[in-house]
C-alpha cells in the first residue's frame, strides 16, 4: 500500500456523491447511479494493490490505519475533505470522508 499527500490543486472542481454509512463496493455503486455529488477537495491517496482494495471495499465498516482522526470534514470553501483509494491495477477509486473516525464513515466512487 502506498500514501501520498495531495498538495496540488485542481482547477476542474470533482464532485462526487457521500454515502453515509455504506456497508460495501456493491451497495455503494447502486446508490451512485445518476444523482449529482458535493464538491471535495482530495487531502491525501491511498495506492491498493486489488487484493487489498478487494478487501478494503468488502467492508467499509472496517477501522483502517491509515484513516487519522484530523482527516474528513470540510474544508473553507465547504467543499468535503476526503481520502482517494485507489486500485493500482484497475484504477477504480474510492472517495473517503471518515468524519474524524477510524473508518469510511462517508464513501462516493470517483469517476473521470
């Protein structure tokens, strides 16, 4: 698993949709089909190899170590502070806003 910190900016502004509470991958993607999101702003990315995002996507639930508690929220502009997980060898991504818990307390997929 790879971490990086995310200090560039991005002139397009994502949006993309939080789901509170999504228990998995699948219940997630059901719930994301053609509503619009929020705006985010991403703080720092995770790299998965796809057994470990497998996993990591089977259970949002799960408390995971590299979710600090200073990370989620919003920030100045009210746009969400959120966490990118990727999987290295398909590129899905998963947008994470813990809120300030140790787990993905708020999910959205993140698309092109």
């Amino acid at each position: 698993m790879k971490h990086e910190e995310n200090t560039a900016s991005t002139p397009k502004k994502p949006r993309a949709l939080f789901g509170r509470k999504v228990t998995d991958l699948d219940a997630l993607e059901e719930m994301t089909n053609s509503i619009r999101g929020s705006l985010y702003e991403v703080t720092k990315e995770i790299w998965m190899d796809n057994e470990e995002f497998k996993s990591f996507a089977q259970d949002f639930f799960e408390y995971q170590p590299w979710i600090e508690k200073s990370d989620g929220g919003s920030n100045e502009k009210g746009e969400i502070r959120c966490i990118r997980v990727i999987n290295t060898e398909t590129g899905q991504r998963v947008l994470v806003n813990s809120e300030g818990y140790g787990y993905c307390r708020y999910v959205a997929i993140e698309e092109d």
